[in-house]
C-alpha cells in the first residue's frame, strides 16, 4: 500500500480449521455492528456532508483465534496514531465479505 509517499507491507495468513462453521451474528456485538451498518457519511468541506447507502448481503462471520499486528501507525498515519504501536486489538474478525454497491442518498 502507498500513501503520501510511505509504504506499508502487510501479510494475510489465513488457517482455517476443519468444522469450522461461521457463527449468527448477536445484535449487539461488535461484529454485527461492524458488517451489518448500512449507512455511511462523507465530509466534503465545512459545509457539505453526503450521506450514501451501503447494500450487500449479510456476511458471515468467522471465529479468529490468533491475530498479530504488527504496524507503525505513527510513521505511516501520523504521530497522533503512535499510541496505537503496540497495542492489543479491541477486537477481531474475519468475514467472507461481498461486492457491495454504494448509492449516494442525500446531501446533508
């Protein structure tokens, strides 16, 4: 991934294990918030706000056993992300995703 001039290198391995099934998502988990929002806000100046519509079907969503992290969020996002090297993740997951379309709805 390139930004501004910095470069970011990042591995993916995935391990599934045999019979496991994705799980139901429970309402108030964080994963059901995470793929299950359809809405989305856009800043374009002070002034100007769009809100746009996300649509895709309900993913299904994948126990993580074991995941590492290991980015320097101060050099690649700015030093107000350094406090994040480091740090254990809130939470993980991992989801089969889908195409989605966006609809741009309205401005605010």
């Amino acid at each position: 991934m390139h930004i501004a001039g910095k470069t970011s290198e990042y591995c993916t391995v995935w391990q599934p294990y045999p019979g496991i099934s994705h799980s139901t998502l429970l309402r108030a988990s964080k994963e059901h918030f995470i793929t299950e929002h359809y809405w989305g806000y856009i800043k374009i100046n002070e002034r100007i706000s769009y809100e746009y519509e996300i649509r895709h079907p309900q993913w299904q969503c994948y126990p993580v056993v074991a995941a590492d992290v290991a980015v320097d969020f101060g050099q690649f996002y700015g030093a107000d992300f350094a406090v994040l090297n480091g740090a254990e993740p809130d939470s993980v997951m991992s989801a089969n995703g889908s195409e989605i379309t966006t609809v741009w709805y309205r401005v605010l």
